[in-house]
C-alpha cells in the first residue's frame, strides 16, 4: 500500500473536467485507489465520489493506493495532479 | 442523382393532381433537373430577364386570363419567346384550357402542357412536396432503427455487437422496430427519416435461430414505416483501456447527409443489459429537450461547492 498527500494546484480545484480526467486514469490500473478529504473518503475511481470531494485549490488531498501497479499508478495520478490537470 | 422524366411526374401524380395531357405524348420526354418551381407572370408580360426557364412552370387563372387579353400576334410572340428555352412542361391548374396557339407552339417546340383539376395553390404546395420528396438525398446505413418512447435512435457497430438482439429486447418492452440491418435515411430539409430500404415484412435476423417476422411475431404494434431520426447509438464492444464518456458534457455529433445529430458510444460487454441503457439514453434526451440536463446541474452544483469550500479556506 503507498500514501501520499497532495495539494489541488489548479485556481478551481477538481471541477469536473478535471474530475473525469482523474477517474479515467484511475481506471487504467488495476490497484485500489481512495482519495481522503478531511473526514471524506471516496472511491478514486468513482466519478460521483471523486465529485463530492469538491476539492478547492490549496486543498489537502490523501492518495492511497493498493495493488499490483500501485506504484506506476501513483506516479501517473500524482502527475495528473501536479500539472494541474493542463489547467492555471 | 435520381432522375424525373415529365412523363414519369404525369405517370405518378395522374390521380393525385387529376392531371390530363395536352400537348402531344412524344413531348412529354424531357428531363425534370430543377426541383424548384415557377410562375412565369413577368414572363408572359415581356420581362424576360433571369426568367428560370429550367423550372416548371405553373400556370394559374392570372396567367391564363393575361393570356387571353393579348392580341393573337403579341400573345403568340410572348409565347414563343418563352418557350425557345429549354422548358421542361407547362402545368396549367384548374382544369382551365389552354389557348390553341400554346398548344400549337408546344407541339412544334417539344415542350409539355398537362393540365390539373386542382386550385393553383393547392398544386403548387402538393407538387412541392412531391419533388421534394422526389429529389431528396439518400443514403443507407448498415444499422438497426428503433423507436423508443418517441425518440428514433440509430443503432450502429460492427457485426456481432448486439444491435439485432438490443431491438429484440426493445420490442420486448413495448417499444418500435423500423429496420433491422439496413436503414435507408432521407433527408428533409433539418430533419432525417430512417425507413426500411424494401418495403417488406418487418423481419429480423437473430443468431443462432434465424429470420424472425417481427410484426406476426409481436404484433402490428411491434413495427413501424418510418421514423424521424433523433440520435445515433453506437454499440462498442468494450475494451479495458478504451475511455468512454462519464460525465455526458461532451456533447459528440455526427453528420448523415449533412444533417448533425448527436451520437453516443456505449460499452456492451456480455451480461450488460443494453436496451435498459437505450431506453435511458431516449429518456434523457426528453429531457434535455425540456432543458433538463442532470450533467450540467451536476457541473454547476460542483462549482459551486468548490466555491463555497474556496471561501472557507480564505476566512482561515
């Protein structure tokens, strides 16, 4: 299992395009992914769940994963995240 | 490019318009190319500049009145003007006759004259919507056509995908069959109809059982003749890394006969009630039609609970 925790980098946060670009990643891989949020935890790979984070920018994301491409998968999302999604 | 003959526009419409020949039957060969047709009022009065001699040309009682209210020689000029072009048939309505030196010209000039006991209006709307009709584009597509609580929806993929077994389940539930395989679509104006390509039995092809008559099958109910095509449907067999839309932002469309309608690409693999989806899929589209888009609440109500969290985080 690999945590890690992240900022939301992009000015609005995970809005919906940036929402369905996460899941869509997420599903590539074959590993368990959450997302906590404060007391919230979602099903990474859900598109409502994620949704419902409504994370703003500046906020504290925990990403957990677990499985066989754990890591390629973290790498991948953690990427996603840090680029702002191709976003300000 | 389909082609009319004025002898084809007599055969066809001959109890419809209550039409009857006046010129001599070997002037009745020409080709009809424009879909369009004209009153040659301006014409008929000497105006013969951008007179569009390649249309039909429909005379009223306005015309034949003119007509007559010329001296012989004028009224035989004007005439003859007229018809040195190319015209491909003089319909004149109201069972009215025609003037003998018409008759006399057209004969020596090959062109046309039938007349209709319809009013001019009147045949003029009801030959428009015939050529019209006539002239449209068409094309078939290799799909399956289903009506499904009013809305046509097209479904398309490759063989084997399920779109046979998808309207079976369809009109399982209640819903319409139109074609089964092969549609033919024509357009009209803005809009498309999909039809059966022959005008036979309803009949579909399941694997594994063979020909199924839908309509003794199911009923009468079961089928339909044709339908407005309101989106394409695309079945996809599902691959693991193939992205499939998930939040219905994206408002996709595709292009038949240059009319766009949307299209939509669904996931079927073994087990997954497609029809259910189809079904869903029509539902919504009624109810985007009523400015109901649950995608688009969704994205906003998103924002602005972002927003809300956002506001927070600064008053910290």
């Amino acid at each position: 299992m690999l945590k890690k925790v992240i900022i939301v980098q992009n000015k609005l946060g995970l809005h919906a395009r940036p929402c369905s670009l996460l899941v869509k990643a997420a599903g590539k891989f074959r590993s368990e992914f959450q997302i906590r949020k404060e007391k919230m935890e979602v099903n990474g790979k859900s598109i409502l769940g994620v949704m419902m984070l409504a994370a703003e920018y500046g906020s504290e994301l925990e990403l957990v994963f677990d499985g066989v491409d754990e890591e390629e998968a973290m790498e991948t999302i953690v990427n996603l995240i840090e680029s702002c999604f191709g976003e300000e | 490019m389909v082609k009319l003959t004025v002898k084809q526009l007599f055969e066809m419409n001959k109890s419809r318009f209550v039409l009857s020949m006046v010129s001599n039957p070997n002037t009745f060969d020409k080709l009809i190319t424009n879909q369009n047709i004209n009153r040659p009022q301006l014409a008929l009065s000497g105006y013969y500049h951008r007179f569009p001699y390649d249309r039909i040309q429909l005379l009223g009682e306005t015309e034949i009145i003119y007509l007559n209210s010329l001296p012989d020689e004028l009224m035989y000029n004007r005439l003859r003007e007229i018809m040195m072009n190319n015209i491909p048939c003089f319909i004149v309505s109201k069972g009215l006759s025609v003037p003998n030196q018409m008759e006399f010209i057209a004969n020596e000039l090959n062109i046309a004259i039938m007349t209709s006991r319809l009013s001019t209006e009147k045949l003029f709307w009801q030959l428009t919507k015939f050529l019209r009709e006539y002239f449209c584009q068409s094309v078939t597509m290799h799909s399956t056509f289903v009506e499904v609580h009013g809305v046509g929806i097209l479904l398309t993929g490759k063989s084997g995908v399920g779109k046979s077994e998808s309207a079976l389940e369809l009109i399982e539930k209640g819903h319409t069959l139109i074609s089964d395989d092969v549609t033919l679509i024509k357009s009209n104006d803005e809009t498309l109809i999909g039809m059966r390509s022959n005008l036979g039995d309803c009949i579909i092809e399941v694997r594994g059982v063979g020909f199924i008559d839908v309509a003794k099958m199911f009923g009468i109910q079961a089928v339909r003749k044709e339908n407005k095509v309101d989106l394409q449907v695309e079945l996809v067999h599902w691959q693991e890394n193939k992205d499939f839309e998930r939040l219905g932002l994206k408002d996709e469309k595709t292009a038949i006969l240059g009319i766009k309608i949307p299209i939509i690409s669904i996931p079927v693999s073994p087990g997954k009630n497609v029809s259910v989806i189809i079904e869903v899929i029509a539902m919504n589209q009624i109810l985007k039609s009523y400015g109901i888009d649950a995608s688009l609440s969704m994205q906003q109500r998103l924002a602005e609970e972002i927003q809300k969290n956002t506001e927070l985080r600064n008053k910290k």
